[in-house]
C-alpha cells in the first residue's frame, strides 16, 4: 500500500483526497495545524493524524519525525495546505499580508519538502504533488474566455504562481522524484465561500490522478482535471 502524507487535509480539498486514497487503499496520514479538527477528521476516515502547521520549522520536523517513527517511509507527498490571505483592497495589502500567504503557500512547501525528502527517499517510486491554481497560470488569467481572468487576488494569485514554478525547479533538481502540481478548478470549498460551481470530489480529480499514476506518469508537469495546465 502506498503511504502518503497530506497537509491541510482536516476539510476540503485535502480531507476529500485523503478519503478517495483511503478508498483506494492508500495509507493515508492526515496532517493539519487544528489538532481538534484534525483528529476529527482522521478518526471519520480511519486513518492516522499527525499535527503539522507548515509556517512553522519545529512543527514540521517534529511532523515528519513522527512519520518517521510510525510508518518509517512516505510514498506521496501532498502539498495542499493553503490559504488565500486577507480580504482588503490590493492598496490596502502590506508586507504582513504578503509575508503570511507566502510564508503558508510557498515558503511551507519548501519547508515540508525538505523535511520529508528522507523519508521520500526510502520510497521505491516516491513522488511529491503541489496544489497549486489555475489563478496562478499566465496563460489562463489573460484569457478572457477562463474564470480565472476575473480573479483579482494579487498575493494569492502570485503565491499559486511560485508553487507552479517551484514546482518544475524541483523537479529537475530531484530525478528520483516525481514532482507535479494539480489545479483543482474553481471548486465549493471554504477558501472561496463554496462559490465554486465543482464539487469537492471533481476538484481532487487531478490531485488523485497524480496521486494514483505509475512510476512512468513524468515529472514536472501542471495538470487539472481534464489534463494539462497552460503556463
């Protein structure tokens, strides 16, 4: 059974990942910041909960030695935490607000990442997935036809933009890991008021694929649902 590791799963687009791999027959170790919710939510599955809060260093060591002394190894790493920052006007965000959606967003992946990478590398056929957003690619928020283009989230947006790209450096700097970013769409979560017309379980269509691929399945790539991601 492949053993994989999910930040920020307590609700949302993580808890539905985790409950589909569990399905699937995924040891799946659930990791969230709210230690009350999260241990709510990996008894409701089943499943194993670890407390890890992504913008902080000892929480994730202290994660990831607890991984390391119970399952002894992680498969697939799942860099979902993530938050969408305060709700002001662009000429009202300040340095604060960029530093607290970077330091989750972006900075926590770098942080999980390195964590667990020795703990990746005991896996035969490790690989790493990065939640990241259409509202991050170029390509989708100057098309006028794409709902991204109507989202105006500059630290948000931009924070989805670094993870993309943070996400095919890592690929080319780990050969022996697999590492892809997914786009859920434009998905019913808390993050967006359960605004999004996709239900949580089409939203982790491309996260359970990337998930769920074999060995041979690339590296480096940027998918959603219906499959690859214009930068």
């Amino acid at each position: 059974m492949p053993i994989t590791f999910i930040t920020g799963a307590n609700k949302g687009l993580g808890l539905e990942t985790a409950r589909r791999l569990v399905d699937l027959g995924h040891t799946v170790v659930l990791g969230a910041r709210d230690t009350e919710r999260g241990q709510t939510a990996a008894d409701k599955l089943g499943v194993r909960f670890v407390r890890i809060d992504v913008s902080d260093d000892a929480s994730v060591d202290a994660a990831a030695a607890d991984v390391a002394a119970h399952e002894g190894r992680v498969d697939i790493l799942i860099n979902n935490a993530g938050i969408l920052g305060p709700h002001v006007p662009a000429d009202e965000l300040t340095a604060d607000h960029a530093l607290e959606v970077f330091q989750t967003n972006v900075v926590g992946i770098v942080r999980v990442t390195s964590a667990f990478l020795p703990l990746l590398r005991t896996s035969e056929h490790p690989a790493i997935i990065n939640v990241s957003s259409g509202t991050g690619s170029f390509a989708l928020t100057h098309d006028p036809q794409r709902v991204e283009s109507t989202v105006v989230a500059p630290l948000y947006t931009s924070s989805k933009a670094a993870v993309t790209m943070l996400t095919t450096q890592y690929a080319k700097a780990l050969p022996g890991i697999r590492v892809n970013a997914a786009d859920p769409g434009y998905t019913a979560t808390d993050l967006n008021g359960h605004s999004g017309p996709q239900t949580v379980t089409e939203g982790t269509d491309a996260i359970v694929t990337l998930a769920t691929e074999g060995a041979d399945g690339g590296t480096g790539r940027f998918i959603d649902r219906f499959g690859p991601v214009p930068w």
